[in-house]
C-alpha cells in the first residue's frame, strides 16, 4: 500500500462511549499488523472538534489524505461540513479541489452510512463487521463517493436583512415527524441511551401534524419527479408534473424525509429501500412522505383524527423494520391499512433531484429541519431548498468499501 498521510479520530463519547476501547483493542493493533503508519491520530473532544482537526490536517498535508474515523453519522457530518464550507489554506490555498478518501469505523448510534455500505445479518455482532471499511483499505480496495446533499435555509425575500444557513449532509435531510424526534432525542440521551430514545421521541411527536407546501426538483435526465408504483415495481413519472417536470405538493405531513447514500437509517429500519433495490443512475434523492389526508376516511384536521392517524404512522414506522415494507401499505376504502388491494398507497416514495419545503407560519415545529442529526431552524417566512450534488472530479469524499 502507497503511504499517504493518514489521520486516525474517533469520538469518545459517541454511541455507547465505547470507540476509545475499541479503537485500543482492536483497530490500533491491526494497523500495526499491516504496518500502516499513522501521521496523526486523535480522540476529540467537543462537538466541533472533528471537522476542526480534519480542515487543519488537510492544510498541512499535501496529495490524497485518509481519515479513519470512529464516530457515528454525527461526527461524519461536522467534517463533510467543515469541508464544504469553508476554503482550505496552507498547502492547498491554490489547489482547486481536495478529497478525502475516509474508512468508517461504526462507534455511533445509529451508523446509518456503515450498515448501509455494509448489510448488517445476525451474525455481523462481533468485531470483524465493524472492522470491513478497515480491511478495504488495508487491501487497497475500492472506495465508493458520496453523494451530498446541500440544504440552503433562506430568509424570506421581504427580510431586510437577507441572509442564508446552508446544511450539507451525507444521510438523511427531514423534516416534520423525523425531525421532531431528532430534536426531543438529543434531551434523552443520557436519560435513554442506544436507539431507544429515538422510538421515546418519536411516541412523544406521533400526534404532530405538520403544515407546508412542498415543490419537488426532477432529476435533469428524467427531465421529470419520479414516484414509486407498487403495482408496476418502479418508478413512473409522477401525474401532478407542470411542464418544467416540478410537483407541488400540499401538507400537512406526517413524515417528510430524504436519503442519499443510505437506504437504512438504522440497521433494521429500512426507511428508503429502493435506494439500494433500484440503484438510481443519476444524482437523486429518495424521498418518504406521509399525508395524512390520503386517507379516505380524512374530514378534517381534529385533534381525533390526529389521533386516530398516529395508529396509521406507527404502523408505517413498524414496517419500515420489516424490511421497508412500508412502502406496498395501502389504505382500504375504510381507512384500514393493507399490504394488499389497490387503494391509494399510504406512503409516497419519491425519487427526485431535490425539493424546496415551505413551511406555514404558523406552525413553529414545521419549521425544524434535520440534516444528519444537526437540528436547525427555518425562520418565519423562509424555506429550505434541498438539492442532491456530487462533487467534482478529484473533491469531495470517498469511503473505502
């Protein structure tokens, strides 16, 4: 294997606070094995301290740079965006593109990217399935890049003092109910640690409803939004196309959410299935909603519909476990929810290059937006707008598979 600078980082505290040991016990020892040498290596020690330290190696390094990193999505996160964000100086101030090729060490909660790169099976407990991003690079394997999503959260045009957060993610980018329970989840966690929290919040917010309207951005090949047709077992151009190939689509929402690179957002909970079942041939996100007046028994916004419906939402969250069977659940004419039959589909899969969520006013909790578990906030009378990018040809970021 070539030697190039390699930066080792795990975060300490991330998942079950165990990557320290981890890392002593088994990581350290097999690159020693294969007589890697490390340049660096870091446990870090704040939110923040990753992307700092990444940005810093980077400026004093030259040519290909590998970051092996022991952490959860979270912490992949903060470098993707301490990357994106800002220009790098030192020995790259002239260089027009970097990239980082990075081997994932799964230390977090969820490790949605790990378990979706590498399919989890019962039997993949021990430390040799957490250690396969490892070998591949050991091995001199291939990496794979990652496709970006970049969320630009803007001010509404009126606003004297006009201004932009922008929110780049390699997982999920959501909103109402899944951001809701990444925002309550984060209060858990030392109260309930693991995955555990997230079904905590997410019993907590079931009830919520949330009011937007959505535009949905077509993929520029498709020149149109795609939806999923379980009839038919893929994709058809979407019937609510204008003639620039945008959907508009109006609320309220239960679940509103998008993947690139995942199909899982933990190992059991197959939220975006066809990500990996149907492998999209251009840049794209695969998009999850739920509305609530889908349903044919659907009146009116009550506090006893949203009621009744959160029986209808666990029931899509309870199959996305089932190896994301969510997506074939259909209403009956009574408002019963089946696998069978062909009643309107209770969950809207979508596939598309990006889409723009406007939220009402009024609503404040339709104005969380969560970008790889960073919460963040939409101001009165802004929008998100969420589009799907890869990087340049010699930037961006690569994992070795």
């Amino acid at each position: 294997m070539a030697s190039c600078p390699l930066l080792v980082i795990y975060n300490p505290v991330c998942g079950n606070g165990t990557a320290e040991a981890f890392f002593n016990e088994h990581v350290f020892p097999r690159l020693e094995e294969a007589h890697v040498q490390v340049t660096q290596r870091v446990a870090t020690g704040s939110a923040g301290h990753a992307g700092t330290v990444v940005f810093e190696f980077l400026e004093r390094y030259e040519g290909n740079v590998t970051v092996i990193l022991g952490s959860g999505d979270g912490t992949l996160h903060e470098i993707i965006n301490a990357l994106s964000l800002v220009a790098l100086k030192g020995v790259r101030e002239n260089v027009v593109s970097s990239s980082v090729r990075v081997v994932l060490v799964p230390c977090g909660t969820a490790n949605a990217l790990y378990c979706s790169l590498f399919k989890p099976t019962p039997t993949n407990e021990g430390p040799a399935y957490k250690l396969k991003s490892l070998e591949a690079f050991i091995r001199g394997s291939n990496v794979v890049p990652l496709t970006l999503a970049v969320t630009t959260l803007s001010s509404p045009p009126s606003s004297k003092q006009s201004c932009s957060k922008v929110a780049v993610s390699a997982v999920v980018t959501s909103t109402a109910l899944h951001a809701s329970i990444l925002h309550d989840s984060e209060s858990l966690r030392k109260e309930v640690p693991g995955i555990e929290r997230f079904k905590v919040a997410a019993r907590n917010n079931i009830t919520q409803w949330y009011s937007s309207h959505v535009k949905l951005l077509p993929a520029p090949s498709a020149r149109a939004v795609e939806i999923y047709d379980p009839d038919q077992k893929t994709f058809v151009t979407h019937e609510d196309s204008d003639d620039h190939g945008i959907v508009d689509v109006y609320g309220p929402f239960a679940y509103f959410l998008s993947t690139v690179n995942v199909d899982r957002l933990e190992p059991a909970f197959r939220i975006t299935p066809l990500a990996s079942d149907f492998v999209p041939s251009e840049v794209s996100l695969d998009l999850v909603m739920v509305r609530p007046h889908r349903d044919p028994t659907f009146v009116m916004d009550t506090i006893e519909a949203r009621n009744d419906f959160a029986e209808k939402s666990h029931a899509v969250l309870t199959a996305a476990y089932q190896d994301g069977n969510h997506i074939n659940l259909r209403y009956t004419d009574d408002g019963k929810i089946t696998s069978e039959g062909t009643g309107p589909t209770v969950v809207e899969y979508i596939r598309c290059r990006g889409w723009e969520w406007i939220p009402d006013d009024v609503d404040e909790k339709a104005h969380l937006l969560c970008s790889d578990g960073a919460i963040f906030s939409i101001v009165k009378g802004g929008r998100a707008a969420c589009r799907a990018v890869v990087p340049a040809d010699g930037a961006g970021f690569l994992v070795y598979v």
